[in-house]
C-alpha cells in the first residue's frame, strides 16, 4: 500500500513495525501557517528506516507515514488527551516545538475545524492502516505483535529533566503486552552495558502502544524511544553517523527477534 499518508509494507511474520514520527512533509496549506524555523521539522524520528532497514530482512510488516507531526502527530488520541498528565505535552496539532517555542505564525494555529479535517485526512486513514495490518497478522498467525519505533533528542527541558536514557522500552507499565515479553526485552537491555536503558520510566508508550496493544485479545505492543546520540548528530543538519548507528544496530535486532521468539501466546 502507498498512498498520500503513508506505505504499507506487508510482511510474512506477526510483527508490524511503525514509525508514527518520521515524517517530513509538510502540505503547502498547513507550511503557510507555519513560522519559517518550523518549516525545518527538527522534532522528526529522523533516520530511523534506514536504521531499522533490517525488519524487512527478519520478514516484519513496516508503516511509515509522509507527513509531519507539525501537521499532525499520529501517536496522540483523537480526543487530544495528554498522553503524560502533569508535565508538557505537544498535542493531536502540536503547537509548540519540542524546545517549547511556538510553531505557527501569530493567529495562525489551527482551530477546532482545522484540526477535525487533519483528523480525517491524516490521522485516521493511518490508523486504518494499522489496525488492518494487525489484524490480518493475528488471522494468519493467530496473534500480532506492533514495536512502535521513536527517537528524541537526548536533553529537551520543556519536555523532561536531564538526560533521557539511551534506550526507554514502553510497555505502559505492563499493560500493553504480557510479562513474558516485557522480561524478555528488558533482558535484552539489562544485559548489556554500553547503552543506558528504562523500561516504563518517562516514556511508558504512547498512544499507538496503550490503544493496539491488548494481549487478552492477542495483540502485544512496545514502545523503543531511542535518544538521538545513539546514532546521529543532535544539531542540525541532524545527519546519522554510520559509526554509531553500527555500534547500536545490533542491539535493536536483539530486541526485534526476541519480540518475535517470546511474543506467541502461551499455551495454558
């Protein structure tokens, strides 16, 4: 599938990966209402296909989406909840930069109507996507497993103190796969020592990771927020740095082939 909003890659194994962030295409009625600095989207999930590029290899499903998260962000819910009470979050539209600086020219965010057409247009001929993918997996399968791929500058004070950890495995504490699985992931991380590691700590998955995944039906989901300095520049042009993305590739094919070896259901 290649349409406007996104491609769907249909693999032979339970295992879809998504990429909600990577998108950097802004259309032209939305970038006119966009301040000249934003128009640079420097809050994308940069690189991370070509980082993640092995998943095709081991057989997974990929979802990757053409336009921004300026435009709107595909791992918040339709309802425009925050996703973390208590702290900063940018929305459904975001409206503000990850550094906490506004995006859109003065008078220009987008209104309630605004955001119901990027809603319709966008967002949800995506989630239709996913949701169709996951449950052709379970059918073939029997079940389904989502990672939901992210990366993040390592040190954003409007959004979190200090300096996030290397790797922060979401499972929204839990609830969205089952323990066996959330211990073999963990593992994987415990285990080694170069990257420092969370498993639930700031970032527990968002959105796509809380609603599709319901192992009592089936569907395991996790989350991998990975900091930026595991293998790219954090400064503009934000270009990813081969000798890094080597040093932790193979660390997220661990993770990748023990979803796929500890994510089938159990037999009771």
């Amino acid at each position: 599938m290649n349409t406007e909003v996104a491609t769907l890659h249909r693999g032979s194994v339970p295992l879809l990966v998504s990429f909600p962030h990577v998108g950097t295409e802004v259309p032209r009625e939305i970038a006119a209402s966009l301040l000249k600095g934003a128009l640079a989207v420097a809050d994308t999930d940069w690189h991370l296909e070509a980082l993640y590029a092995f998943v095709r290899e081991l057989g997974a499903s990929t979802l990757v989406p053409r336009v921004s998260r300026y435009c709107i962000d595909l791992n918040r819910p339709p309802e425009n909840t925050p996703m973390y009470a208590g702290t900063n979050n940018t929305e459904l539209c975001p409206t503000h930069a990850f550094s906490g600086q506004p995006i859109h020219r003065k008078g220009r965010a987008p209104d309630a109507a605004e955001v119901e057409r990027r809603l319709q247009r966008y967002w949800r001929p995506y989630h239709d996507a996913l949701a169709d993918e996951l449950a052709r997996l379970k059918a073939e399968h029997g079940h389904a497993l989502l990672f939901d791929a992210h990366s993040i500058k390592s040190e954003l004070p409007w959004l979190f103190d200090g300096r996030l950890p290397d790797l922060n495995l979401g499972t929204a504490s839990g609830a969205s796969c089952g323990p066996r699985l959330r211990d073999a992931l963990a593992g994987v991380l415990q285990r080694q020592s170069r990257y420092t590691h969370a498993v639930d700590g700031r970032f527990k998955g968002g959105y796509i990771t809380r609603r599709y995944g319901q192992p009592a039906e089936g569907v395991q989901a996790v989350q991998l927020e990975m900091a930026w300095r595991c293998y790219m520049a954090e400064t503009p042009p934000y270009e990813i740095d081969e000798r890094l993305a080597s040093g932790v590739r193979p660390l997220l094919r661990e993770l990748i082939e023990t979803m796929l070896a500890h994510g089938a259901p159990q037999a009771s």
